[in-house]
C-alpha cells in the first residue's frame, strides 16, 4: 500500500495540470486546443489501480472498432458520458466503468480527481477520477464497445523509457513524432496518454 499512500498524499497537493498534458500532445495539438468551450460535453473516466502478480497495475480498455468512432479501436480509460442520473461525473466514472468491464463500484476507493481535459474531435470534456481496489477486478467485458482490458504495471508506466515517438496514421492523416506511451505492441496516445501523463507526473513526486 506504500504506492496507493503516496499517490494520495501527492493528489492532494497542486496538480501539474495542462502543461502536464500538453507534453504529450506538442506535435498534434495546439495549446487553445486544452480548454474546453460552453458547449462541450461533460465525461467522466475511472483510472483504477489493483494488485497483480505482487504489483500495482493500471486499467486499461481497448474500443471497439466502429466506422463512425472517432476513437475507433483506440486505448483509454474506462468511461463515458455524465448523464443526470449519475449526480457527479465521479459517479459518472464509476457507473460506466461497471457497464464496460465490470468493475464494482462498491470494490473503488477513490483517491481524488485529475486535471480535466477537452477533447475537440468528440466535444467532450474528460474528467479523471483515480482509485483503487484491493484485489484484481472480475473483468467482464461489455461486447459491443471493449474489445480487451490491457493491465499495464506501475512500474513500466514510471521508466522514463515507457515514453516514445512513433508516426500513426489517423484514418486520412499522417501524425508524425507523436509522443505515446508504448507498452509491449499498445499504444497509448491522444487524450489518454496526455491525462495518464498527468497522473504518471503525480506519481513520480
């Protein structure tokens, strides 16, 4: 538990934010890209953290790959939409958590939220709640929307060398030099690399 304490501890002080964010976004977004207008819709993401193997590991969902998705077969975090329902965007996180891979509520401690960040292609903008759980979820995956969780260990995620650059086409555009992080044959880029690299910086305090 000395990793979860830590992290905890370091949540309650100033996040490093956007500037955080935006290291991983320098070759594919501008900065006024980071902020989100009047009309953007409002999300909410679990980043959970749970024992495997005698060390911490980090959640991850794998999208399924729809025509019309511009997230498409992506990495990200579990989560979703706020609806009215949810009475937060924490609780937002939670539910559609559980509704894509079966996680339990009732099995998250949560630990505090991250910095917020737009996204223009979808007009969302995502907030990330960190957690935990004691033991390893029973993964169940929500089939027409995950096509795989992808659990990555902490201490890959805090190597400086877990940070790469690798050119990837976006259906009709070629993004070269993005920063992504790399995780045996995964890429994580985008707004899930930007908010899991604001979360890496809290960790590494």
């Amino acid at each position: 538990m000395n990793f979860i304490n830590r992290l905890k501890e370091n949540l309650q002080r100033p996040l490093p934010g956007k500037e955080a964010q935006y290291e991983m976004a320098r070759n594919f977004r501008s900065r006024s890209e980071i902020s989100a207008p009047p009309n953007a819709r409002t999300a909410g993401v679990l980043m959970l953290f749970y024992p495997k193997n005698q060390e911490w590991h980090l959640a991850f969902i794998r999208r399924k790959a729809h025509e019309k998705d511009p997230h498409s077969a992506q990495i990200s975090f579990p989560g979703g939409k706020y609806e009215r329902e949810d009475g937060s965007v924490m609780q937002t996180a939670l539910r559609e958590a559980m509704e894509e891979t079966g996680i339990a509520p009732d099995q998250v401690e949560m630990l505090g939220p991250l910095t917020s960040l737009y996204i223009p292609v979808s007009n969302f903008e995502v907030h990330p709640f960190v957690g935990f759980a004691t033991t390893r979820p029973e993964f169940v995956l929500q089939e027409d929307e995950v096509d795989d969780i992808i659990e990555i260990p902490v201490s890959f995620l805090l190597d400086p060398g877990s940070v790469q650059t690798t050119n990837l086409r976006v259906r009709d555009y070629l993004l070269k030099n993005v920063h992504c992080f790399k995780y045996e044959d995964h890429i994580i880029w985008g707004a899930t690399a930007m908010m899991l690299n604001e979360l890496v910086t809290v960790a590494r305090r």
